[in-house]
C-alpha cells in the first residue's frame, strides 16, 4: 500500500511538472524560438547539457517531495498530529476558499526566508549552488535543487500541515501552482505586460525579470510570488 501511495504521488507531481514545464519548453524554445529570440531576457540559449542536469535533478526533487505527504499523512502515528482534514465542511467554504490566499503568503515568506539564508556563504555551496548553475535557467531549470535544498523546499508543506487546516485540495493546488510560477519565473521571457512594475499592484508581483535577474548577479529579488519582503528588507533589485 505504502509504495503504491507513493509512486501514484510521484506521478501526480511529475506528471504536472512535465505537462506544465514541457509545454512551456516546447513553446518557447522549439516551436517559437525564432520568434521570441528578440524579447528574451537574455539572449543566449543554454546548453544541452543544462537541460539534462536540470531535469535531473528535478526527478530527483519530484521524488523528494513525494516523501512528505507519505510521512505526514499516510503514516498512521504521525497524521493525528497534523491539521489535516477531509471534510470541507469541517471548517466552512470560506476558510477554504480564504486557505489557498493564506499559503501564498506564508510560502512566500518562507521561501524569501530559507533562500536568502542559503545565499550565505557558509550554505550556498551545500544547498544551493546546483540550482544557480543554471545562470540562464529554462524552464526545467524550476525543480532544479540539490536533495537537501528539496528538503528544505518541501519543509513548507510540513509548515502548513502543522499550523492550519489542511485539505487535500489545498495541497493539490499548491503544488500544481507552485510549479506554473516556478516554471514561469524560469522561462526566459517576461510574459507579464510592459510597465507592470509602475502599478499599485504590478510593483507587488515577483516577475520573471526579477528572478532571472538573481540567477544572474546571484544576489537580491529572494522573494517568490511576491516583492513585499524584497522592498521591505532592501534586497530588492
């Protein structure tokens, strides 16, 4: 039962990542490449071998991620522990609904937080240097971690199962969101329009420009859907 569990959780998050990752791949770096080589943030292309290791070490990270809602919510001793639940109208449809806003900044929050503290020179060897070697990342480039950076990636998932009421749905829609604004933050392009930065609301949004602009100079824009810790800690570029 355990092993099918997990394997039918790889699928699931693989299955995204490919679907999601591989069509904008296909799009933007086969089928239009000629097109959109003028607008693309930078203009060279990576390598071949930079899509192999990207996707790699993506494989690698989906199988880490399966890990957690095996540990967390198949295991019978430590689930009772959790927030998990099964029944929406356990906690109302406004809550539900209200949830999936809750995570998006608790995750941005956690993710500005544990990147810049890899950043650090003592850690970013160990933790996060395989996904920085993508200095020009593609879209494969969005599960690109090394094994312990996953791990402390998935850790948001534990954040959440612990401290809110977690629903099925909720942990489906995040990591199927998760990995549309990974790949979109990784593509290449700014799919965003022109002069979003200059709106109440665009100078809010974490865009691709921002994040290919830290895989290249390798510092500022931590943030991840959003720039409010960016602008608030002064790390913004």
């Amino acid at each position: 039962m355990q092993p099918a569990f997990y394997w039918n959780i790889v699928q699931q998050i693989g299955g995204r990542y490919f679907m999601v990752a591989g069509a904008a791949f296909f799009i933007a770096y086969i089928l239009f490449r000629k097109q959109l080589t003028p607008s693309k943030i930078q203009l060279r292309y990576p390598l071949v071998k930079d899509y192999i290791r990207e996707i790699g070490f993506s494989l690698l990270t989906i199988g880490i991620f399966a890990c957690i809602p095996l540990l967390l919510i198949k295991n019978d001793s430590i689930r009772p522990y959790t927030r998990y639940y099964r029944d929406i109208g356990q906690y109302g449809r406004l809550y539900f609904g209200l949830a999936f806003l809750i995570m998006l900044f608790l995750h941005d929050t956690y993710f500005y937080w544990i990147h810049r503290l890899m950043h650090h020179p003592k850690l970013f060897t160990l933790f996060h240097l395989v996904h920085h070697r993508s200095t020009n990342p593609s879209p494969w480039a969005a599960y690109a971690f090394h094994p312990l950076e996953a791990i402390l990636e998935g850790g948001i998932v534990a954040l959440f199962l612990f401290t809110m009421p977690m629903h099925r749905y909720h942990l489906s829609f995040f990591f199927f969101f998760m990995i549309v604004y990974n790949v979109y933050g990784h593509l290449g392009w700014e799919i965003f329009p022109k002069g979003i930065q200059r709106h109440w609301l665009g100078k809010w949004i974490n865009t691709g420009i921002h994040h290919n602009h830290h895989h290249q100079y390798f510092k500022g824009n931590y943030g991840l859907y959003f720039l409010f810790w960016d602008r608030w800690m002064g790390t913004l570029r």
